[in-house]
C-alpha cells in the first residue's frame, strides 16, 4: 500500500461528509481486498508491540482522549510498553524511565512518543524538581543510533494548507552544534588537537589560534559521516517512490568541512538513484543530476516553491531551521510530521513518530481554568498511526486489520474537517472544541469499523480544494445571523455561493466596490460642486 495515509473509505453513509463523489474502487488496493472487507466484529485487533512514550500538558490531555475514545474500543494494546516522560516522572524515577524508554525503543522498533517538556529553571521551581533534566532527544537519538529526523508536510485532500505537493526533509539526526562541547574563557590560546585511536599514531592539530576579548565562548563539536550513504538511501528511495524532486543542501562554500556529506551523498545517488529519477522524469528541471543548493539559496526557494513536491537533505542543525520554515509556510508545525530513524545491528530500521509541535501549554492552562479549547490533534494522531503501521509491518500477523483501523482514522479526520467540523485553528470560530471534536470521531470510526468498507483513495482535483480562512471572526463581536443574512441577500439563485457577479452587485450595494480611475475624478467633481451648492445656500 503506497500511502496509506491518504486512505478514505466510502463515505456516502457518514453524516459529516459532504465533499463530493467519492472516487476510487476497492481494486486500487486489492492487495488487501479480502481481509480489510471482513466486518468488524466484537474482537479487539491485537496490536504488535510498540513503546508508548507519553508527555505532558495539552498534548497529553488530547492524547489521552484519543486512546479512550479511538483506540481503545478497537485495539487490544496490551503488547504495548508505556512510559511516562512527564518532568515528574522524570524526576522521581532520577530519569530511569528515560532509559527504560530507550531500551524498549531499540528492542521493539516502534515508537509513537507525545511531546515533552524540557524544563526551564522557573518551571523546575513550580514542578518542585531536582533538577534542570535535559532534552530526551539526544538520549533517544544515541540510543536509537539516529540516522535522520524526516519530517514532512502533511495534507488533507480537498484543504489546500500551504504547500500544494507533499515537502520531504531529511535532517542529519547526530552531530553539529547539538552536541557541542564549550566554555566561556578569557584571554589565552586554544589548541584543538585530534589523538587517533591508535596510540602508535602522532596526534593531529586540527587547530590552534590566540583569543584576545576578555570573554569567548569556545565551541567544539563534530560531524559524524559514517550513517550519511544509509540517510542517503532513505531520503532518495523516499523521494522516487512519491516523485519528489530530491535536493541536498548545506553551506559548502563556506563551512569547507560540509563537502564530505555532499560528496557522499552524490556517490549513492549516482550509484544507485540517478537512472531511476531521470526514467520518472524527476530531473528534468535540475539538468538531468542531482542539485545542490546553498542553505541561503533553500530558505529563498521554499517560500517561493510553494507548489511543493521537492525534498531536502542537510545537517543537523539546518535541518531544524529549515524545516521551521516549512512549516509556517504550510501553516504552522501541526502539520508537519517528525519522525527519527535509526538502525539496529541487524540492520532492521528503528522508527520514533512524533508531532513536531510542542505540549501546547498555552490551552493546557485555559482547560485548567474550565475554558473551552479547540486542540487539533492531527500531527500527533498521524504520528501514532505511523507508528502503529511500522510495528505491524515488523510483526505482519494482524497488520491488515491494524491497516484498517488506521486507514478508516485517518479517513473520519480528513472527512470532518472537509465538511467544516474539524477544530477552530482550520475550521474558525464555529469549529468544535477538543472533547466535542475527540467525540465525533469516535462516532464515525465506529461506524466505518462496523461497516467493514475497505479504505479508498480520495483524489479531489486541486480546483476543488478549500483553502481555509487565515482571519478567524470574533463570536463575542461579528453577529453571525446578520451575516447570514447579507449573504443570503446577495445570493441571489440560492445555491449555497455568491458567485463574481453578485460579489460586485454587493459590494457597489455597500458602497466598498473600487472604482475606475476616470469614474473616481467623475465622483471628486461631483462631490465638489455638490459642497460648492450646499455653502452657497
């Protein structure tokens, strides 16, 4: 199943959808015909191991709901090993559960991990810690042996976000300013020397230089290459499989020690990729080879390349600013995926999902205070479903049912928000809260499962896509009936739109339609010898 995250079923019995024909047929997918159309019956699918690692705050709270509501009525998880990575946790196990984490994370495979809080020196103060613990994350990618963070757009068809094609990134999981090494210093020297693994060997100056301010921060850190030719073949088999135009970026001409990543990386493209690209058409806008482009040059090209359907390979700290980038074009990190990759000794792929989003304290703290809140889940719940899908192509015994159950989720979210009903940060102030939206799923899901439909492609020309609204409406001033009204005023054959005519109608109505620019000098005049008439009565 080649994107199984695009799945949608036959949704003219759902009450929510109202997005058209459905398109497609079971036959796209025949490969799973026989065992994804079996009823869902009153046994829960049992799941294969995974580590659930939770967090903290608003995602947390959502995230919980979600396992109560979607996954616990169908999903047997008792083979799951749960860990709780909240600062408390942390802090009373004195971070053994981290490590406990880790050691399920590189035995098992398969990890969905919430966001987390790495706390500040106010928050250790309030939570009542020990201490300041640090990020997981370097834990996780050491222990995980980290190849790459691949994070991508994610996309609702029929909802036009900000990229039109999906944007791949592959950030280098290790190395760079990340685990560097420094102190702040004073006047003096600065001898950085290299000692080879063998001692017979001399000791290597990599450099020496004299620091003359009263204060310098002396940094040292190191760019590991030997897993670049494995992040090489991840990025490029990605990229031809969903025919995206790879690019590999760093600062070469500058930072001369970047060549080695590049160099490699064009080795195993030329090896192994180049042939295959060149036959799918995807090089013929980069001279038939593969390019690279200067990290200025990619923060210029991703704001203009807004039609997407390009990927990116580069260093680690790059990586995280860029990708940052993508996501404020593609409307903000919700919709963004995260994802570590790493490889176990016997060469099997370890995968973490993850949201790229953080805890969302900001609600966190207005659901405490018994406000409303509106929390779109998708990021985390893509995540959880790419996790789940991983761990059951490791141990296939019920990854048809388990391919169901997430093809169907993902289907009632992408259906709910098309129709209008999704969370207010896509669907506006008329937009459902978290539990209420948590709850319409629930229902949905149920009955996608208990019909039994198998997952169908939904395609929806580009034309058609909805684009949502970037200005949300005050409820507490805008008065949606007289907007109602005005509109139905103006919509003058009733069918649901206004349509240009009727835009100009209703804008020369209200006095706010542009006029021509003879037409406006026609207006001054008449308005002066109107004021000229009134002074000399």
């Amino acid at each position: 199943l080649k994107h199984p995250f695009w799945l949608k079923v036959d949704l003219t019995q759902v009450p929510f959808d109202c997005c058209g024909a459905m398109l497609g047929s079971l036959r796209r997918v025949a490969g799973f015909r026989r065992s994804w159309t079996r009823a869902f019956s009153s046994g829960k699918i049992v799941a294969p191991p995974m580590t659930y690692i939770s967090g903290e705050e608003m995602s947390w709270y959502t995230m919980k709901l979600i396992r109560e509501k979607w996954v616990q009525p169908f999903i047997d998880t008792s083979r799951w090993e749960f860990f709780d990575l909240s600062c408390k946790s942390r802090d009373d196990t004195e971070d053994q559960v981290l490590h406990d984490a880790v050691e399920s994370g590189a035995r098992i495979g398969a990890i969905f991990k919430e966001p987390t809080i790495t706390p500040t020196a106010d928050q250790v103060k309030s939570l009542g810690l020990r201490k300041s613990w640090g990020s997981p994350n370097g834990a996780m990618r050491r222990g995980w042996n980290g190849i790459t963070i691949s994070r991508d757009t994610i996309h609702i068809p029929g909802i036009k976000l900000g990229f039109d094609k999906p944007v791949f990134f592959e950030r280098h999981a290790i190395g760079g300013e990340y685990g560097a090494g420094w102190k702040s210093v004073g006047k003096g020297r600065v001898l950085t020397t290299f000692f080879p693994e063998d001692i017979k060997d001399s000791p290597v100056i990599i450099d020496g230089r004299e620091l003359k301010d009263q204060e310098t921060a002396v940094v040292v850190y190191d760019n590991p290459l030997d897993n670049v030719e494995d992040l090489a073949h991840i990025f490029f088999s990605r990229c031809l499989e969903a025919d995206i135009v790879p690019y590999v970026v760093t600062k070469k001409t500058v930072f001369k020690w970047q060549e080695g990543f590049w160099q490699k990386m064009k080795k195993v493209f030329d090896a192994e990729y180049k042939e295959k690209f060149l036959a799918k058409g995807l090089l013929d806008g980069t001279g038939g080879d593969l390019q690279h482009l200067i990290s200025d040059a990619a923060t210029m090209q991703i704001i203009r390349w807004t039609r997407g359907g390009f990927g990116m390979a580069c260093h680690n700290y790059d990586g995280d600013m860029l990708t940052d980038e993508v996501a404020q074009v593609h409307r903000s990190p919700g919709f963004i995926t995260s994802n570590l990759i790493g490889k176990r000794s016997d060469g099997t792929l370890i995968k973490e999902f993850e949201a790229s989003h953080g805890t969302v304290a900001d609600l966190y703290h207005a659901h405490l205070r018994g406000e409303e809140t509106s929390m779109n889940p998708l990021g985390m719940v893509v995540a959880l479903l790419g996790a789940m899908e991983h761990a059951a192509t490791l141990e296939p015994a019920t990854m048809h049912d388990i391919f169901r159950w997430t093809g169907h989720c993902r289907a009632s979210m992408y259906a709910a928000f098309r129709a209008g009903k999704g969370t207010r940060d896509l669907c506006g102030p008329t937009g459902l809260t978290t539990e209420r939206f948590v709850d319409l799923i629930a229902t949905d899901l149920n009955r996608r499962m208990t019909l039994g439909d198998l997952a169908s492609l939904f395609d929806q020309p580009e034309e058609d896509w909805e684009t949502p609204s970037t200005k949300k409406a005050d409820e507490a001033v805008v008065d949606q009936e007289a907007i109602k009204s005005i509109f139905s005023k103006y919509d003058s054959d009733e069918n649901g739109t206004i349509s240009f005519q009727e835009f100009v109608d209703m804008t020369v109505d209200l006095g706010i339609a542009p006029l021509k620019k003879d037409a406006i000098t026609t207006k001054l005049k008449q308005e002066e010898v109107r004021v000229q008439n009134e002074t000399i009565q």
